[in-house]
C-alpha cells in the first residue's frame, strides 16, 4: 500500500471519528436488543464511543463486541422474565382463554394472565440492576467522570430512565411500549373515539360499543401500569429521588423518541414535536440465498414460495397445530420455506422445506416469494412492507394481533385464529391472498412505495436526531411540558369548573333579582287593595 494511500485512510479515520461523542445505553434483553444493536451500529459507524449496560445473565447481549464496551451487572436472574420456558407457559395458557373468546369470563382470564406475566416482568431484574447501580458508589463516580453526551435507553423496562435523571445526562428512548402501553398515550393527545387501546383488535373506525369497550381496555392498561409496572420502579424514586419524582414524569421528560412505527403502518393521530418516527429503520436490501435456499426457491417455478415462521420464541406450537399447517401447505402448487422447531410433521408434503433458521429479510426480498405467513412481530411486519410481501397473520400474543389489525385495515394481510384454524380456513386464506385479481399484492406494493418515499432512511433520521440531542445537550425546546400539569389542569376541569359556577352564580343572581321584583310587585298589589 502507498504512503499516500496510508495516509488518506488514516485522515479519513481520523474525522470519522473526531467529532465523535459517548453515549451511554441502557437496553432490554431479548427482541428489543435486536433493534437497539441496529442503532449501536449506525451510531459506531458515525464513530461514536458506546458504552452498554447488561445483566450477567443476559442472554442476548455479549460481553464483548466490537461495536461497543460493556459494563456488566452482577445478578442471580435474568433480567426480566421473557425467556423461552416463561413464554411458551405464558403462550399456552393465552390461546387456551382464546378457546373461549367472547365471554365475560375470558375478558378477565385474558388479562389476569397478563398481569401475572408483567408481576414478574423486571421484578427481580430491571428494578434489581438499577438498585445495585446506585449503590455502586465507585462506579456511579466513574460514569460521572467519563462526561457521556446522552442516555439511549429503551423505556419498556425504565431502569435507563431512571440512570439518566441519576446521572442528569439528555435521555433519547428507542421505544414503542413502555410500562403503561403503547409509548403515544403517555406524551400526545389520544382520544379513544379513534385511537385503538393495546389488546382491543381495533381499528380506527370504531361504532358506540367499540368506542366504549376501547376505554374499557385503556382502563386496564392504567391498571396495569399504576399497581403493577410502577410501583417496583417507584420504590426506587421514592428511595433515591425523593417521593416528589415518579417514573412516568420521567418517561414524559425525554429529550427525544425515536418511535418505532411510521404511518404507513400505524392509525393516523396526532403526536409531538420530539417524537421521531423510524419505522422499519431496520430494513435493507436483501442479500442472494445460499445456493440450497435459491436451488429449493427457483424449482417453484411460477407459482412461487410461502415463507412462514413465527419468531424465536413462539415457533412451536405443538404437533396438532403444525399438521394442520402441514396438510394445508401440502395441498397448494407454491413451495412453503418455514421455519420450524420441534418434531417434523409426519404428514410433510415434497413441496415445504423445514429449516431451523432462515435470513428472513433476504427471503422476504426474494422476486418468488408470495406470501408472509407471521405472527406479527414488529420487525417482520416492516420487512414485509419494505419488500412488498402480503401477509397471512397467525397472531399469538401481546400486540401481535393490533398489528395485523393495522395491515388488514389496509387491505394488505389476512388474519386466521390459530384456537380456530383448520386446514380448509388456512388454505382458504392463503388462496384469497395469493389470487391476482384480489388486490393484496397490489395494495402493499403501493404501501412499500409510500414507506420507501421518504427524503430521508429512518436509520439516517435516528443517527441525525441522536447527534442532534448530543450537539445541543438536549432538546427541552421540543418537548411538551403538560406532563407537569396536574390532570385537571390538562383536561381544563378546572377552567370548565370556574365557567360553570360564574353561569351558576349569574342564574342565581337573575332567580334572586326575579325573586326580590316578584315579592315588591305582591307586596304593592296588597297595598293599593287596602
């Protein structure tokens, strides 16, 4: 290599990484660290320093990575309690309330099962590692002397939160739940006339009992979040910041948040000026198949390839469900890739492939591929609009079944009820989806160009919007502070109040002065009758 060469790449490093800051994260185990590595990344490559927090038990994020340094807690369980035995438990018993859907019975069922899952959720874990944060003294010193330039944290678990008010650096969250529901209902206007609850199946056409079964479901997320998700985490403020702070204040006092939806995909509503939306950030163009994969994809000649799988954690659904799967995938001319774990089905047809891990956004970008059968988690949701695939909707729990909602509602995906599924309403749907004269395929091409038509990457709009925060130390020009307004004053309960008693007290006045003119007027027929 020349000497000019060698100094060019040297000068080309040197203001990659000049202006670079340290930002200190604070993220959640499991999925949710597969979109936070996706930024580290962005972030690394800006030549930004990362420094990560994790649990010694985590199970997602490493100790060692070229991308960042850690800083390892101690700790005896896992961070929270999403791990495969604690989610399969948690899936069975929620399709089993599902057999039994529509009932007042099922209602309570449905969400005594979800508490008792967010009761263990961080209880011995988030809220653990924070504890032992604050009274590391020598490390809290060693964070302080480094001068981070911000906090990224994702708030579904709020420890970062609470490090970054500790610490008293700019907090930008990764988020689209925290521990109250979706992200939104904690910071914007959301009237429920229009804008789904979590767990509602909604869309944004909503009728009268719609409506008022709507503000039933916020109703338990409130629940959820005041006796549930809250007060662990509010022990913690009482204990380090004084009883005048709460986590939800907190939350609302981010610096930016980087959401993680657009608006091809969720409802129109309306919003604030820090919320930043990067949906589908993950995205990317897909890569060529290894030569099995692009050998089993091309022998589908013109009907084309299925792609089917349902996350890491959920894929196995028990040998009942997956003969069905198996006898109605056997019966269509498309080949079906699917990912699967657990005992091959016995009826397995020549044309479907098995496999235990696939590169699913390369798949996805396939030209053959028809079909997304998923069960709804973000990440693959967004992939399948980046590429224009139409999707079959399995969902199984949490938010899943609301994002199919969203796609149905834009004609771009079916929904089949796995407690309901038989082989004939499975094969039914993926003959409705994969018909050219419907317009499935059709409708989420038009979606794809609506997603990619935007003048900047969602990546890039999060990379620019976190150096933003870190250039200016802050954003509290962006942000909204009718968090610190008590709620009467929000809902103006107490203007309304004011204007209703001055009303009162002029109708009074005028029954007083009606009153007094009346009796005067009595008293002087009297006198001129004497």
């Amino acid at each position: 290599m020349s000497p000019v060469l060698v100094i060019l790449l040297l000068s080309a490093s040197l203001l990659s990484t000049g202006d670079g800051g340290k930002v200190l994260v604070f993220p959640v185990d499991g999925s949710h660290w597969l979109n936070m590595k996706i930024l580290l990344e962005a972030l690394h490559s800006r030549g930004h320093e990362i420094t990560v927090f994790r649990s010694s038990t985590s199970w997602y994020i490493s100790e060692f990575s070229p991308l960042y340094t850690s800083i390892t807690v101690n700790q005896e369980q896992p961070e929270n309690n999403e791990s495969k035995e604690v989610m399969a438990s948690f899936l069975q018993r929620s399709l089993e309330i599902r057999r039994n859907e529509g009932t007042l019975w099922a209602f309570f069922q449905f969400y005594r099962n979800v508490f008792n899952f967010f009761q263990g959720a961080g209880k011995k874990g988030v809220a653990k590692m924070i504890t032992s944060i604050f009274e590391n003294g020598t490390l809290l010193r060693q964070l302080n002397e480094t001068g981070y330039d911000i906090l990224l944290t994702d708030p579904r678990y709020p420890g970062g939160v609470l490090l970054a008010h500790y610490l008293k650096l700019p907090l930008v969250l990764n988020v689209r739940w925290i521990p109250g529901g979706e992200g939104h209902f904690a910071i914007a206007p959301s009237p429920l006339s229009y804008i789904p609850a979590v767990f509602s199946h909604f869309s944004d056409k909503m009728h009268f009992l719609q409506r008022l079964n709507n503000i039933i479901f916020q109703g338990m997320l409130v629940y959820l979040y005041s006796y549930i998700s809250a007060p662990k985490y509010q022990a913690i403020c009482d204990k380090y910041f004084g009883d005048h702070v709460n986590t939800l204040s907190l939350i609302q006092a981010a610096d930016l948040w980087l959401m993680r939806v657009d608006f091809t995909f969720e409802f129109p509503r309306p919003t604030m000026p820090n919320v930043i939306y990067i949906g589908g950030f993950q995205g990317k163009p897909s890569k060529p198949l290894s030569s099995d994969l692009e050998e089993f994809v091309q022998s589908s000649g013109e009907h084309g390839v299925i792609v089917m799988t349902l996350g890491t954690l959920l894929s196995d659904l028990g040998p009942e469900v997956s003969e069905t799967f198996t006898a109605a995938f056997a019966s269509l001319p498309q080949k079906v890739l699917w990912r699967h774990i657990g005992k091959q089905p016995a009826a397995l047809g020549n044309n479907t492939m098995l496999v235990e891990w696939l590169p699913q956004n390369d798949v996805l970008g396939h030209p053959k591929t028809k079909v997304f059968i998923t069960h709804g988690g973000t990440n693959g949701i967004y992939e399948a609009i980046y590429h224009g695939v139409p999707v079959l909707g399995i969902p199984l729990i949490f938010d899943q079944y609301d994002n199919i909602i969203r796609l149905k509602a834009r004609r771009v995906a079916e929904i089949v009820d796995v407690t309901k599924m038989t082989v004939d309403s499975l094969k039914s749907s993926l003959e409705s989806i994969l018909d050219p004269e419907n317009p499935y395929k059709q409708n989420m091409v038009k979606l794809s160009q609506l997603h990619h038509d935007k003048p900047m990457k969602p990546i890039d709009s999060a990379v620019f919007w976190i150096e933003y925060v870190m250039r200016h130390r802050g954003a509290p020009h962006l942000r909204s502070e009718s968090y610190k307004m008590p709620w009467y004053s929000y809902h103006c309960l107490d203007v309304m109040a004011f204007c209703l008693a001055i009303v009162l007290l002029f109708i009074l006045l005028i029954w007083v002065s009606c009153r007094i003119c009346f009796s005067s007027l009595i008293r002087n027929r009297k006198s001129k009758v004497e």
